[in-house]
C-alpha cells in the first residue's frame, strides 16, 4: 500500500511541476483552485461511499458481496452526477459574473470529467477493500504513465493549460478504471432494489465522518480560493509551488495514518497505557521526520521550489517556511486523532475540525487580504495548531479516566 501511495503522490507532485514549468504562475494556480475541489469532491465521496463499503464489505460473501459492490457503485454514480450538475451551473454562474476565464475553463472541464476522476477513487479503495493491493499498484502505476505521458507531451509542443490538465487527468483515470472494471466485471452485479438500502445504510455510518472530513478539508482548502479573489490567481500559483514541495511529505503522512488506524485499535483493546505509549510513540517519530524537513526548509529556503518548478517562483521562502512548520502541526496532531477514533470518540475530532475551520474563517480572510501569500501560511498555521491542541487535550480528558487504577 506504501509504494501505491508514492505512485499517487509522486503523480500529483509531478503533474504540478509540469504545469508549473510549461505554463504561468495564473495557470498553476488556476489547476491549484481546480484540484481543490478535486479534493473536495474526493472527501465526500470517499465519507459516504468509500469508506462505509471497505467496513460491510468485510461481511460479505461471493454473491451478496458483487450485488453489494453494484450497489455502492450506483450510488457512486448518482454521487457523481450531483456534482457534475453543481459544477456546471457553478462554471455558468461565474461566467455570467466575469471571474477570470482560465478559471471558468477548469471548472467547466471539471464539471465534464468529475465522474472519470471519482471512478478511480472508487475502484482503488474496493480494491484496498479486498487487499488487491497490487492491482490498486499497478491501477495507479497506468494512470500515472498516462497523465504524465500526455502532460508532457502537451508541455513539450506548448499546448498546455490548466484546463487542459484537468482533461487528461480525467480521461487517464477514466480510461484505466473502466478498463478495471470490464475486467472484472463478475464481481459486481446489479440490484435497483438494494441501491436505496445501501445509501441509507452509508448515510447512517458516514454521516459524521463526512462532516468532520468537510471542516477540515474546507479548513485548508480555502486558502487557494482567497488568495485568487484578493491577489489574483498568479499568488495562488506561488502557494501551489509551496504545497507541492510539502507534498514530496505525503507517502510518509498517509503511511503512518495508515499505520496508526489498525495498531491504535488494537492499542485500545490492551489498556489505556499501552494506546497513551503507542499515540506518543508515533508523534515521537513525525515530530522528527518533519521537524528534520523543517530544519532544512530553514535552511534551503526556496531553492526546493525553484529548483521544482522554475526561477519564476523565486521569493516564496517565508511562506515556505511557515507552511512546513503548518505541516508539521497537522502531522502531531494526527496521531491523538487515531487515539480518538480507537476509544469511540470520533465527535471530539469532529469538534477539532470544527475549531479549525472556525480559525479559518475568523483570521483566514483578513490575513490573505493584508499579508497575501505569507498571510495565508500564518493563518493556516494558526489553524493546524487549534485542530491539533483541541485533539491532544480531548485525548487526554478521554484517556485520563480510564487510566485511573
């Protein structure tokens, strides 16, 4: 699942550094507000269907088991349909109100290609469902081969654009999941009757996950979005710079979390003391990986994203520097976050969510305004530290009853 992850990771890493050096700074930061609402889109998908489908399918046996994975992707399908219809009128309604055109192109292009994008997200976690994980490798080894193939090759003949990425980025996903799902096309079938059951059933279960996912993906996804209604969308393209180069950090991150999930779970079974040794065990190990990250961000300042993405993006090194200590606040509080989950208090986590988001909202557009890019690092750094002190004191609270003889 690790070496899955990097594929992924290095594909969006990748995908920006192409756009970054073949197109502007505007454009990078147009395909930044795009994949903004890629992941968006991607949490709430992943709450209500992908989720709930990897716990129930665990249930399941041979015929019940297709007939419930035919289930899950009809309502992928009615999922998906909802946001190409809110897609398309929001590319409608910003049109009518003259916002920048490379931005109405990319929200267009979303609107046309989000089915494609979701279906690849789909099929990779039934796949992690069933511990296929070397299909999932070898799924997003192919789409990976394909986007980039073809982003370069617009880059190299001078054709490409924000919204052209964001169409090959959907027809690639598109094109080998389907090629998945032909492929294994015995093992789903199709039941109109239990499509209803199964929504009801996911809403039930992922209901609170969704509203936690929403504040805290909204928490740092409004970031791209200020900088382009007070700035322009050439300082969102300098921040998208920034976060790529934080995300060379990912495969690390999402191998913990993944990590963290089974071992607290089974923590919280032998006691108190040994979940309280695991979560600090854990923040222990990022607090190094990331701090060691951010000693050399100090260092280096912004010749990571230059040398990424171009001279063009010379002078980012202040905000660089803040939004890997930002990084680094949102990696200590992940672990406590799992130590949560493991003692049944997933509410807490959605209250820290919550408190992050509401930082987001109170500082997040007065900084943006005032202080532009280095604005928005401080503000999103602000935010981290509050998810992450409302999750380690919940953590506490929780734990400390529990630990008493």
């Amino acid at each position: 699942m690790l070496a899955d992850q990097a594929v992924f990771s290095a594909t969006r890493l990748l995908t920006g550094v192409v756009i970054g050096r073949a197109c502007s700074q505007e454009q990078l930061g147009f395909y930044l507000l795009g994949l903004s609402v890629i992941v968006l889109v991607s949490g709430v998908q992943r709450s209500l269907i992908s989720t709930p489908y990897t716990v129930f399918c665990q249930r399941l046996k041979s015929t019940e088991l297709a007939r419930y994975t035919g289930s899950a992707l009809l309502c992928h399908l009615a999922l998906s349909a909802v946001f190409t219809v809110c897609l398309g009128m929001a590319s409608i309604v910003l049109h009518i109100a003259a916002a920048p055109r490379g931005l109405v192109i990319v929200l267009s292009a979303l609107a046309a290609v989000v089915t494609l994008v979701l279906l690849r997200d789909f099929v990779r976690y039934v796949l992690f469902a069933r511990l296929r994980f070397g299909a999932a490798f070898v799924l997003d080894t192919l789409v990976s081969l394909l986007q980039l193939g073809v982003l370069s090759a617009l880059a190299f003949r001078g054709h490409l654009s924000a919204g052209r990425a964001v169409w090959v980025i959907g027809v690639s996903a598109g094109a080998v999941s389907l090629a998945v799902l032909m492929h294994g096309r015995g093992r789903f079938t199709f039941s109109r009757t239990a499509v209803a059951e199964t929504f009801r059933r996911h809403w039930a279960f992922g209901r609170w996950l969704f509203a936690g996912s929403m504040f805290y993906l909204l928490s740092w996804q409004l970031y791209p979005w200020l900088l382009t209604f007070f700035h322009g969308a050439a300082v969102t393209g300098v921040f998208a710079a920034c976060t790529g180069v934080l995300g060379m950090l990912n495969p690390l991150l999402l191998g913990m979390q993944n990590y963290l999930s089974p071992v607290t779970a089974r923590a919280a079974l032998q006691g108190p003391t040994r979940l309280n040794a695991v979560v600090w065990k854990a923040t222990a190990v990022l607090c190094v990986a990331i701090g060691l990250w951010c000693l050399v961000v100090l260092v280096l300042g912004d010749i990571p994203v230059v040398l990424l993405y171009g001279e063009k993006f010379r002078g980012s090194a202040s905000a660089l520097r803040v939004l890997s200590f930002n990084l680094l606040a949102a990696a200590l509080g992940s672990a406590p976050r799992y130590g949560l989950l493991a003692m049944e208090r997933p509410g807490l986590n959605l209250l820290a969510s919550l408190g992050g988001l509401v930082a987001t909202l109170l500082l997040g557009p007065f900084l943006v305004k005032y202080f532009g890019l280095l604005g928005a690092a401080y503000a999103a750094l602000f935010s981290s530290v509050v998810v992450m002190g409302v999750r380690w004191t919940a953590f506490h609270i929780v734990l400390r009853p529990h630990a008493t003889p």
